[in-house]
C-alpha cells in the first residue's frame, strides 16, 4: 500500500489531522486534548480593546486588562481551560494552568441578554465548552445592550488581533510561522 492511502486512512480515523493554515488547526479540539494554554472567543461578535468600553471600571483596566466582544448571538463558551474558582449567573472566574486568573463577565444593560451556568468552585473547565447562552430576541432588540469582557486579574494578557470572531475562534495573535506569543506588561 502506497503512503498516501496509508494517511488518508489515519486521516479517516482522525488519528492525524493536516493542517496548511493555522486557521485549519481545529483550535477547540486542540484545546481539550493538548497541555498547552489556548485562548478562545468566547462568542460570535466583534472583538475590541477595553479602551472602547463605555464603562469606566473596564476601560481604566480597574479589574484588570483584556478584551470585550459584542455579541451578535449563540452560545457563550469558556475561552480558557482551567479550575472555575468563583460563579454567578453573570461572572465566571477561571485560574488556568499557568496560575492565571481569568475572569469572563458581561457589562452594559444585562436585562435578560446574557445568563451563565453556575459552577462549583473547583470544577474544570475546558476551552470551549458551553458556559452560557445569549438571548436572541432581546439581542436583537437591543443590539448595543450587552458586552462580553475577558479580564486578566495580573494584566499578563496574550497578544491578540482584534475585529470580527466567532465563537470558538483562536484569538492568540500568531506572530510569523512561530507558535502564540504571550505579551507581558511590566
């Protein structure tokens, strides 16, 4: 048998998977199998620096830095893999593996737009599972009404390019042909 059936078969069984682009990389499934840390959109939307946020808590960085999406509708996913130490029905705190505190909250009018599921401390997370869902008719209603924020508590926050997402989407900045690059704020 000639080595191209050979990997087509593996690639049929999944046991192989072929990228060209790093776009091609199936960054959820890489997320729940691999150590290293991903970073994913939690939902569908357009994805802005925090200086864009109307409320002063997150534009001055007072929680910490990161990002903020508006929201377009669907799910809300954990946008990092890692120990849920705190949950509400609004605000979901994730320690990762590299002992980051990574916190996803909404801001704006939340009037019935957004809901979380409520999690025990010490329960794991992966990135990319479902944590929440967006109301699509009081989205639509209100289209400014709701803002996802992703905060780093320790302002050690990845490099990442900013505009459309969609949820599940790797988020981490890919700097040439190298792997992800972490920015550091000291």
């Amino acid at each position: 048998m000639d080595w191209w059936r050979k990997l087509r078969r593996l690639r049929k069984s999944k046991l192989v998977t072929i990228s060209r682009h790093h776009s091609d990389m199936q960054p959820l499934r890489m997320a729940k199998t691999a150590h290293d840390i991903a970073l994913v959109a939690p939902a569908t939307g357009q994805m802005q620096p925090l200086i864009n946020s109307n409320l002063e808590l997150f534009r001055n960085k007072m929680m910490g830095d990161g990002v903020m999406i508006w929201p377009i509708g669907g799910n809300i996913i954990a946008p990092v893999s890692g120990i849920v130490t705190n949950s509400s029905s609004e605000q979901l705190n994730i320690k990762t593996a590299d002992d980051k505190e990574v916190i996803l909250t909404f801001g704006g009018e939340n009037i019935g737009i957004a809901h979380l599921a409520r999690y025990l401390a010490g329960q794991q997370l992966h990135a990319g599972d479902t944590i929440g869902t967006l109301n699509q008719n009081m989205l639509a209603a209100y289209p400014k009404g709701i803002d996802i924020y992703v905060i780093w508590t320790n302002n050690n926050v990845p490099s990442m390019t900013y505009g459309s997402v969609y949820a599940g989407q790797n988020i981490w900045k890919i700097n040439g042909d190298s792997d992800y690059e972490a920015a550091t704020d000291d």
